[in-house]
C-alpha cells in the first residue's frame, strides 16, 4: 500500500461537498497522478458521491443524521480503493432488478452506476454490523 486515509462525517448530504473535496485532495497528490488521468478520478469521485448519498438517503434513512459515515481510501500500486462504512440496515444489490433501457422509474439506479464506474464493486455486512461498500478501480 502506497498511502491511506480516513475521514468521519455525519451522515447529512450537506457535507458531500466536503467528502468528494477531500478525495480531490487525496488524488492530487503526485502519487495518483502517477498512475493515471484526471478522466478516472472524476469517475471514482462519482461513485464516491453516488456511495456517499446512499448512505445517507438509504442506510441512514431512518438515523440521526450525527450517525457517522466511515471512509477509506487506498492507493496500491496500479490500484485505488474507496471503502464507505454505515450503520444501517444491510441490503441485497443481486435483489435489484436492473432497470430496462429507455425505461424511467424511481430511484434503483445507482448500484448499476456505481458497477459502470469501478472495477469492483462489492456491498457487505461486516462483522462490527456495520455494512461496507468498497470500490475498486486500477489506476
């Protein structure tokens, strides 16, 4: 592992802004850049706001927003990965039907983003009872 962070927030939309700014931060270090273009970080800082907000509008629905969001970024070489950590409810994503093109329906849609944007993608229930969402791309 070449560098790791973490970072804490409540879980309130309000500071996505703050999370996805501390992910620019994080890959403007030469470190990343080293790797690869700017076009697959704004791809995984998409999927870490789509991870985020899920957090918040699905996992911790029904939480007081100073319910803590946990998340892990790793840079390896040739390889990032994001971890996003809540404490709600697990879900099933195989569950999720995808929907059919041209189709419009409510909500549903962003584990299909999500999977679109990284390598890997993969949402499971941890041993603490927190569920972990981590994203996985190479770089």
């Amino acid at each position: 592992m070449l560098r790791l962070e973490r970072l804490k927030v409540k879980s309130d939309l309000i500071v996505q802004a703050q999370v996805q700014k501390w992910f620019e931060q994080f890959c403007s270090n030469n470190i990343c850049h080293k790797y690869s273009s700017n076009h697959q970080f704004y791809r995984l800082n998409l999927a870490l706001a789509e991870g985020f907000s899920n957090a918040v509008r699905h996992a911790h629905h029904e939480l007081p927003t100073d319910t803590t969001i946990e998340i892990e970024l790793a840079i390896f070489d040739g390889k990032i990965e994001i971890r996003i950590w809540d404490q709600g409810e697990p879900f099933n994503p195989d569950a999720i039907e995808e929907p059919e093109p041209g189709t419009l329906r409510e909500g549903g849609y962003g584990w299909f983003l999500l999977r679109r944007l990284a390598d890997q993608v993969v949402y499971q229930r941890c041993r603490d009872g927190r569920n972990c969402l981590l994203i996985s791309s190479s770089i």
